[in-house]
C-alpha cells in the first residue's frame, strides 16, 4: 500500500488518476502498467466517465482509496491477485 496527500483548491467534486509505471519508461504502457480512478469505477479498455470516477472532497481531511488495476488477458481488467 502506498499513502500519498494532496492539497486541493477547495471543498468540492473531483476526479483522480493514479499511474503506475511498473517498466519506468515515462510512458503509459496497457500491457504492462496500472492505472486506478477516485471512485473506483469498473473498468474497460475506454476511460471511465468523470461522474464515475469522482470524490467529494470535504473542507478537512478526506480519504479514499484508489484500487490499482491491470490488463489480465485480453480484456479483463483487475487488481493484481496475491499468490
């Protein structure tokens, strides 16, 4: 797990991504790197709509959790599984 904190302008809606570039090439790669949404939305190979992929932010401190996935198969996008 990693915890990362962002500052934002203001109380309100937003939309987060979170990339990980699992070969460090600078670029995203399907096959190989993850990506997660706020909100957590059920993923295809187009992005997800912004109202799916949104948090509210409130005036203190807001947390939320992001699930990172990856391409499993052909179409199939998920969590890594644990062996």
């Amino acid at each position: 797990p990693a915890t990362l904190c962002m500052r934002v302008p203001g109380a309100g809606h937003y939309a987060l991504s979170v990339l990980h570039d699992r070969d460090r090439n600078l670029k995203f790669g399907l096959f190989s790197d993850g990506i997660g949404f706020s909100g957590n939305p059920h993923l295809t190979r187009s992005k997800p709509r912004a109202a799916s992929a949104g948090v509210t932010a409130g005036a203190g401190l807001t947390r939320i959790t992001i699930t990172m996935n990856y391409l499993h198969g052909f179409m199939r996008f998920g969590p890594l599984e644990r062996k």
